[in-house]
C-alpha cells in the first residue's frame, strides 16, 4: 500500500508528520512524494492564522483532485482538524478522516481501518522511528509539546494544550540516533524553548541541555522561539561559550508598546525587551537576532504604531517577520474592542517590512568583504551558483540564502569557507576563499 503525507504550517508540526512516516514505513507501507502514486494521502494541517486555515482547505480540495483517480482514500490531521473538526466533517466530505493530534495515539489504527480490518490500537508515534524528511544535513528536535504562555491572541494552548517538557534523557536518546545519521545542524525547537524542563523538574534546563547537545557529532546546534523574559544569563552564556551552539537568537517580541504587550498578556514591557536585546549584543558581539511583530492587534493607535516603527529603525534585527493581526476563534483578544479593519492591518504590516527590507540590505551590506563558513545544500538551476547558508541563516529560506559562485567542483553537503562580494535585500552572494 502507497502513502503520502503532506506537511503544512511549521517545524513542530513537520515533526509530527515525520513520526507518521516513519510509523506506516515500519508498518510495511510504501512512502511516495508524489500524490499520483499514493493510495491514500494524508494532509498534516495548520490552523493557527486564517491564511494557514485557508491553505489547508485549499491543499485538502487539491488533494481530493487525486481521489477521482487512484487515490482511495484522504485523511486530514494536525491544528486545523483539533480545532475545527465537527466543521470540517460537514464541509469537507471529499475527507474521509479527520484525526485530531488527541487520537494520534490510535492513528495508524484509524488510517489503517479506511482499508482493511487490521489496526493495531497499540501502534503509536515515536520520536524514536521518525523518518527525516528535510534534505538530510539537518533535522529538527522537539523538546516540547503545548504552551502555557497564554497570550490573548493565540490559540495553540488551545489547539496543543499546555506546556509539556519531554524527559531530558528522552530528547538526548532521540539526538544521538539523529548524530547517529551524519546530519551537519540540529534545530531544537518548541512552542517556547526557553521554558524547557520548568514544568517537568521545576527549573529552566535549556542550557544544560544545549551543552549535552553539542557534545554529539553535529557541527552546528540552533535553537528556535526564545521567549524573551526567559533568557537568562547562563543562556546567554552557554551560546557564547559554546563552539558549537551558534549564535543566533530567534525571540518573538510581537511589539515594543507597553500597552500593546499589557493587552496581549505579554510578560515584558518595551523596556525589559531593550534591555535582552542589549545584554545579547553586548555579550555575543556577532550574534544574528531574529525576530516576530504583530501589527494591528485590537486597540493599536496610531501613536503605539510608530512607536514599533521607530524601534525596527533603531534596533535593527538581522531578521524580522510581521503579521496584520489574525483574529482567531476563542481567544481573548478575539472579543477586544478596537477591532482594526483589514485594509489597516495589513497597510501597517507591510510598513514594517517595507523599514525592515531597507535595514536587512544595510546589514547585508555591512557584510561584503567578510568570511563565513558556510554549509552548501544545493545548486541553481542554470548551475551557476551553489546555495549555501551560514550559522546566520536557518534552513527553507526563512533567512534568505548565500549564492557562491561556481567557479570549481564543490560537494554538496560539505563546508567550505567563502567571501560576501555582493549584498541584496536578503540574500547575499560570495566567492570561495
């Protein structure tokens, strides 16, 4: 029997599709990326802002496409279905599964019973038998599952369910087997990674954890979504002492008004905010900050705008993403007055960017004539230009990407030292040392 999957939304649920994987693989079934050849076809979903909502219903509709051919049968999992699925059951009936992230216990029980008789309720997802499905020189590690951080605009609490470490000899287990298969970069990743281990033994254990992590055979260790009123100073300490562990700090702020954060049940003002930021930087002089705004949320005057405004100019982030505010089903900022129209929202969210697309091409420029190390992982079309990142950039273009000139055979997969000799918006383009 042929299965394909198809993930949707972020690298916390990747994971979850490569468990799946990795789950029918071991069950003797045949993984196929093309849903042409699949059986059945399984679409992982987001649902935590309405242009993900939307492209999950889209990719369900493309999908139920296959079913007019050889295709038997469609099956919709992840945030979108946990949130939404007595909905779905009656809008979608081209789906003939819904499986929310509660019943992934009994999922391949659930998926298997669409065709034959023998599930087995005992056959659950493990971290331990994922199937990596990124290009095979990095791979993502769960350290957590849920979030209890509660911010009135979100609603993964409510999808995810609170925050749950998982045991620390668990993840280090998982990231030998994942040494084990040669990949150069690990990405620990969770809701809120910096949270890790305060509600399983009562005290922060990132660091600690980070510092086992680059014990292992990786060349790079990178962790994402660091709150910033739980960095602390042995964090801080452990990316600056670390070899390994790159300096990178990827810490959604969302805003820097004082009033804006209060609303959005934030647990920092602008000003506590600053001062991380300053201590990083003061710290870990070379330290790329990435971060993620939120503008138009509910009651954001026009004073409060250029506020965030003003602080993008003058802080500029390495990285940055901004989103018109998403008003979702069930939270609290979902009945605040000061509702903002579209058009609004999405005007101030692309002044943002608009700021943030002439701080990038200023910070790359400030970059020409430097040296990285850098990891190659693929080709241009026209061969013209290997695509390479440094410890700057994290993987599927979020950061942008370094073009190094083609001017010898390079192996892809292997590090090479290289020189910045030209600076665009977001990407960069280098020669090799």
């Amino acid at each position: 029997m042929k299965i394909g999957f198809i993930s949707l939304g972020c690298s916390k649920n990747l994971v979850d599709t490569e468990m799946m994987i990795g789950l029918f693989k071991k069950n003797s079934f045949t993984i196929v990326s093309n849903p042409e050849d699949a059986d059945i076809i399984i679409v992982n979903t987001c649902g935590f802002i309405e242009s993900a909502k939307k492209e999950a219903i889209d990719t369900l509709l493309e999908m139920a496409e296959y079913k007019k051919k050889n295709c038997k049968a469609l099956v919709a999992t992840g945030c979108l279905v946990q949130r939404y699925k007595e909905d779905l059951i009656k809008e979608l009936p081209e789906v003939d599964l819904f499986i929310t992230i509660d019943e992934y216990d009994n999922l391949y029980s659930l998926v298997a019973g669409l065709i034959s008789n023998e599930g087995d309720n005992f056959t659950k997802l493990s971290y331990f038998e994922r199937e990596i499905s990124t290009n095979g020189y990095y791979a993502y590690l769960k350290i957590a599952e849920g979030c209890s951080n509660n911010c009135t605009y979100c609603a993964i609490p409510k999808i995810r369910g609170p925050y749950v470490s998982r045991p620390f000899e668990d993840i280090i287990k998982e990231a030998k087997a994942l040494s084990d298969k040669g990949l150069e970069e690990l990405i620990v990743i969770a809701q809120d990674t910096t949270r890790y281990g305060e509600d399983l033994y009562g005290n922060k254990r990132l660091a600690e954890l980070l510092r086992e992590l680059c014990k292992m055979n990786f060349t790079w260790v990178r962790f994402l979504y660091a709150y910033p009123e739980t960095i602390t100073d042995e964090l801080i300490e452990t990316v600056k002492n670390e070899e390994k562990l790159v300096n990178y700090f990827d810490m959604p702020i969302q805003h820097i008004s004082d009033n804006v954060l209060r609303r959005m049940g934030r647990r920092t003002t602008g000003n506590q905010v600053r001062k991380i930021i300053e201590k990083i930087r003061n710290e870990i002089p070379n330290v790329v900050l990435r971060t993620s705004l939120i503008a138009g949320f509910p009651g954001e005057t026009e004073e409060e705008f250029n506020e965030l405004k003003g602080f993008v100019k003058e802080v500029k982030f390495d990285r940055l993403g901004c989103f018109a505010y998403s008003k979702e089903d069930g939270t609290p900022a979902e009945k605040m007055d000061g509702q903002l129209p579209m058009t609004i929202k999405k005007k101030r969210a692309n002044d943002i960017m608009k700021i943030q697309k002439q701080v990038s091409n200023e910070n790359n420029k400030s970059l020409i004539g430097k040296e990285f190390k850098v990891l190659v992982e693929n080709i241009t079309e026209d061969g013209k230009y290997y695509i390479a990142r440094s410890y700057r950039e994290v993987p599927e273009d979020t950061d942008g990407v370094i073009y190094v000139e083609n001017t010898k055979d390079i192996i892809i997969g292997d590090f090479v030292k290289v020189k910045i000799i030209e600076a665009m918006d977001y990407d960069l383009v280098a020669k090799l040392v």
